[in-house]
C-alpha cells in the first residue's frame, strides 16, 4: 500500500438530512476513484456503505461506514454517516475525526432538520463546511430555490462553485465557475467528462459569478485584498491560491450541484476537494488533556502515537472491530499502546483500512489517517490510546440524552445471561443507547433517541443473540401522598395454653409540613390573595375543592 503524508490526506464526513442521497454520493465517488466498477443502489441493497442487514432491510443508513480512494494523488478517508436523527452518535463521531464536513442537501426538500443539526454540530467542533445540492436529475429540481433556502439558513457567504444548465430528468451539463467552462458530463455512470469555453448567456453569467468568488477570495487574506484593491482583480494563480485559505477561514462556502445517483458533477466535486479541501496539516495541533489532567497538545509531526476511537462495531465471525484516527506518530501491527481511559495496555492486532465490509490489511499507518484494528482487550468508543511515554486523553464526544423509553420483555427463559451481554455490547457500540434494571419496577428499560433507534437495536440484539424478545411500555412509579390525619388503634389477644399472646398497637398517619409544596416555592393566590404553595406546570391553578384544582 502507498504511504501517504498527512498533506495528501482529506478525512471528511458526508453528512445531511434523512434521503437527502449521502450513500449513493459516497458510491460515486468510489466510482471516480475506480474502487468500484459498477454503481450499486439502494433499492437491492449493493451499496458499498450499507451492508448491514438493517440498513438493506429499512433501505437506510444506520452505521457510519468508512469508505477510501485516490484523487488526484490524495487519499480520500470518507465517512458515509445515517442522516436519521436517531442515529446521530454516527455522524458525531464522524465529525469528531473529519477535517471538514460534506453536508448534502436534496434539490427537491431543500435544508431539512437534519441538516440545520449536523450544521450545528460542526460549527461546534470549528470545521469547515461545503455543501452539495444533490439529485438535480429529478423532476421540479430547482438549484436556485435550494441555494436561496441555504443562504437563509447558513448565511450570504454561500457561494456556487457551479451551476446546472439542465437541471430535471437528463441533467448532465453544468457551468464551472472556477474554469470558467461549460461541463458536460457522460451518462454511463462512469463520472467522465468533456470541458468547453463558456459562450453566450453562460459566459456572462459565469463571469458574474467568477468576480464575485475573486472577491470572496480577496477578503480571506490582507496581501490579496491589497492586490485586488491595486489592480481592481486578482490572477488566476493568485486566485487559485487563495482558495484553500478562504475555505478554511469560511470566507465563502462553496456549494456544488451534482446527481449522485447519476454521477454527474462529482469528479469535479472530488477535484475541488483534492486540491482545496482541508487536511489533519490544517488541525495540526489538537487540544488534550495528561495523566493529572492538565492541558496539553498533540501535534502531527510528534513522534509517540495517540490515537483517538470513534466507534466500534462487533460483526459476527469477525469480532470487535475499533475505528480510530492516528492524531500523531506512526502505529504498526503488535505496536503496544496505553489506554488512558481504561487505564491498561493494549496491544495493537490486525490493522485494516475499510470500504464498507472490504477490509485491506495493511502492516502500519502514518499520522492524520483513519483505519481500523480488531480485537482490542477492553477499548471503546471515545478512549484516547497512546504511547506509555506520552500518556494523554483526548477530547470526547459529548452524545444527546437519549428520550424514548421502553421495556424489555423476554418471552423465553433461561436467556438472561445472552441478554445481559447483549445489551452491554449495544451499548458499548453506540453510547446514545442506554439500559437500565429498574429494582422498583422489576423491568429493564431500554433508553435510545427514538422509536426507530429502539426498533434497530431490538432487531440486532435478537439477531446477534439468538433470544425472543419484545418491548412493552414501562410501569410508572406512582406515589402516594398522605393528605388527611386519622388515627387508629387495634388490641391483640390469643390464648393457645401457656402464657398466651396480647398486643395493642396505636397508630396516627398525618401529612409532613408543607408536603404539598412543589418544587417552585411560594407563589401570590389570585382567589385569596395570600401566600400558598401550589403550583403545577408554571401556571396558578385556582383554589383545591373536593373535586380537584378549578380556574
């Protein structure tokens, strides 16, 4: 395998709202970069990325799945990652390891919910962003719509990099602003394309459009800015070299169309990546923590290992598989290195480098690439594993609270053990699901962040373990509240020969003070204009009857 430097590396996350074509965009890439020799669908489940039983089942992502190839000299790390909301760890720790990220938003739906939260996310972690308006060969696509709807949401800096000239059923020519040039692309799904000079109404719209992206390049740097002041432009050179920091700076964010389904407009799409897009060179320095917990960086160039888990996977007849990213150093096969978390040394099997369920092995990996290795002791998603002579933690992913709940019911006996084990390998493979054994309710409440996201965890935990199983509504803790005082008093006596039995036992039952007092103290009563303690949901409910609380 070819050695790459962390300079000729580009880890991203594909990301976007749920159907929004994130895994068919993914295929084409691998197409590009001739991984692949064919386009797989969705629909008979011959995607690279979606391979699990689940997501060939539902017909959607539930992992994220790790994808590479070669562009243009660079190696593509490429995260394909579910755009359901339930699976949202996925694309978190996607975007924990990515360098920027590829957000895809559909030429028909525009900016969904999804994609206003991965949006967020990324901002969070201060990576840049490119957008794709993707599927631009269905009917009523509208690029101008979209693009309008994506600078309402992320602001006027939005900027084509091109433009579709047959947007609809056979779209395959778009206008490349960069070039200059009209773009036509083959319909055989091979991604090949011919270039011509922009004439007519396209030219001028593209020289429009070229001014205003010099401009945006201009503002990224002050020695470009006093170029276009003086000469009233900016060179072609000049321009081209100062997109990469434009990018970074989120000077402009460049958004493409293309139709992943088609691949067309993604070899171009892999081009500007290839060239402009960010690398581990432009993060390379990462905020962690040492043994006594204070402040400390990794940087690229060190020479002992840290490398940070983003997610495992358990796979039959395969075992655990832990993804990572090397943040500094080399690792090789047998390489020996310490969990900082777990607080125990691990040492470093097979390594692999993944597209989808193919697994290439390879004998090391370099700094700032993303790979996989199997058969760790006890490491999990979000440890930090590095040298025993640089002992650091990096920083981890801050996961959502998980909101549905259900029981657990088990409709065979004898299959605790299976269950218990199975539910901790869930957990350690996707930390937003969360179990526990309620001692008062008698039950196991399962805990995920919705009822799809239940449904997929049910579906493996029977399919991995082999236990029948089914989810009911949780029992509720009812309390009872002592609201009156009575009084009572009961005599004992029983004669059976001997000395015989006698007991009186007297009883009182009255409430505690203010035990009608709700968390939200005191507050002013409109009916009697005094002082009470009864609130309920924020609002004053009216005087307590023998029928309840009235207006």
């Amino acid at each position: 395998m070819q050695t790459y430097q962390p300079g000729d590396i580009r880890n991203f996350a594909i990301l976007g709202h749920a159907s929004s074509g994130k895994t068919m965009l993914s295929e084409a890439m691998l197409v590009c970069g001739g991984v692949i020799h064919r386009m797989g669908g969705i629909l008979n489940g011959t995607t690279v990325s979606d391979y699990h039983v689940s997501e060939q089942q539902r017909q959607i992502s539930v992992h994220a799945s790790l994808l590479h190839t070669e562009w243009l000299g660079k190696k593509f790390n490429i995260i394909d990652t579910p755009g359901y909301l339930d699976f949202i760890s996925e694309g978190l720790g996607a975007l924990r390891v990515g360098d920027f990220a590829l957000v895809v938003v559909h030429a028909n739906h525009g900016v969904g919910v999804g994609t206003d939260q991965v949006w967020s996310y990324s901002t969070q972690y201060g990576i840049p962003r490119m957008i794709v308006i993707n599927a631009m060969d269905k009917e009523q696509a509208n690029f101008e719509k979209v693009l309008a709807h994506c600078r309402d949401h992320f602001g006027e800096r939005v900027f084509p990099m091109n433009w579709p000239i047959n947007p609809g059923p056979g779209f395959n020519t778009v206008l490349d602003v960069m070039r200059n040039e009209i773009v036509s692309y083959q319909k055989d799904l091979s991604g090949k394309f011919q270039e011509a000079p922009a004439t007519g109404e396209w030219a001028n719209k593209v020289n429009q459009l070229h001014k205003q992206l010099i401009e945006y390049i201009a503002e990224s740097d002050d020695s470009l800015l006093e170029k276009f002041f003086d000469q009233g432009s900016l060179s072609e050179d000049e321009l081209r070299a100062g997109v990469h920091a434009a990018v970074q700076k989120q000077s402009f964010i460049p958004v493409f169309c293309a139709s992943g389904e088609t691949n067309i407009g993604v070899a171009r799409l892999m081009d500007f990546i290839a060239k402009y897009g960010s690398s581990p060179v432009d993060r390379e320095k990462v905020k962690a923590a040492d043994a006594n917990g204070n402040e400390k960086q990794v940087s690229l160039s060190g020479p002992d290992p840290v490398l940070y888990v983003f997610k495992t996977m358990s796979e039959a007849q395969f075992g655990e598989l832990s993804f990572f990213r090397l943040y500094s150093g080399s690792v090789k096969v047998g390489t020996e290195l310490y969990n900082s978390d777990r607080r125990i040394t691990e040492k470093v099997g097979q390594i692999y480098i993944l597209n989808g369920k193919n697994r290439t092995p390879v004998n090391s990996l370099n700094a700032g690439d993303i790979g996989a290795v199997v058969k760790l002791k006890d490491t999990h998603t979000g440890n930090t594993l590095c040298s025993p002579r640089m002992i650091v933690t990096l920083p981890k992913v801050v996961y959502p609270k998980s909101n549905v709940h259900a029981a657990l019911k088990l409709n065979s006996k004898g299959d605790e053990d299976k269950i218990a084990t199975g539910l901790a390998a869930l957990h350690e493979e996707d930390p937003t699901f969360l179990y526990h054994v309620d001692s008062e309710l008698h039950q196991t409440v399962m805990s995920a962040q919705g009822d799809l996201h239940l449904a997929v965890l049910t579906d493996r935990l029977k399919r991995r373990y082999k236990v029948e199983i089914e989810l009911i509504p949780p029992r509720i803790p009812f309390r009872e509240t002592i609201k009156g005082r009575a009084e009572s008093k009961y005599r004992h006596k029983k004669q059976t020969g001997g000395a015989g039995q006698f007991a009186e036992v007297w009883m009182r039952i009255e409430p505690k003070p203010n035990s009608l007092r709700a968390e939200c103290g005191p507050c002013l009563c409109p009916v009697r204009r005094e002082r009470c303690h009864v609130r309920l949901h924020g609002r004053h409910p009216g005087r307590l009857s023998r029928r309840g609380f009235e207006d």
